[in-house]
C-alpha cells in the first residue's frame, strides 16, 4: 500500500492503523496530530482508523514556545 506521509512517499503492508503506522515509524504519540486527507484523525479514532491505498497523512508535532 503507498501512503504519502509528510510529502513523501512510503509503502506499507495492509491493513495498517494510524496507532501501528506511528509504531512502525518509532513516533511518539506524544504531542502529536495526524491529518489523514486534509482532515485531522481525532486520537480515540487513530486505533481503528485504517489508511488506504494512496491516502496523504501529515503528521504534526506540537512545539511549545512563545
């Protein structure tokens, strides 16, 4: 399966949840958002949430600052 992730192209083996592609990656859910298609994944959803074929996720990293 290709999934765009961050403008750049990566292949996965399906089926895959956002919790197991953030796994796969070693990403820390930690301050972290995912949009999936222009549209943000709520957390609760990201263990049931199953990307397809072509989908483009932008991960997002809460920075603090001032």
């Amino acid at each position: 399966m290709n999934i765009i992730i961050n403008d750049e192209p990566h292949v996965f083996v399906a089926p895959l949840t956002l919790t197991a592609l953030l796994a796969q990656l070693a990403h820390s859910h930690s301050g972290t958002a995912l949009a999936v298609n222009q549209q943000i994944v709520p957390r609760d959803r990201w263990d049931t949430h199953l990307l397809q074929e072509g989908d483009n996720l932008v991960i997002f990293q809460a920075i603090a600052g001032g």
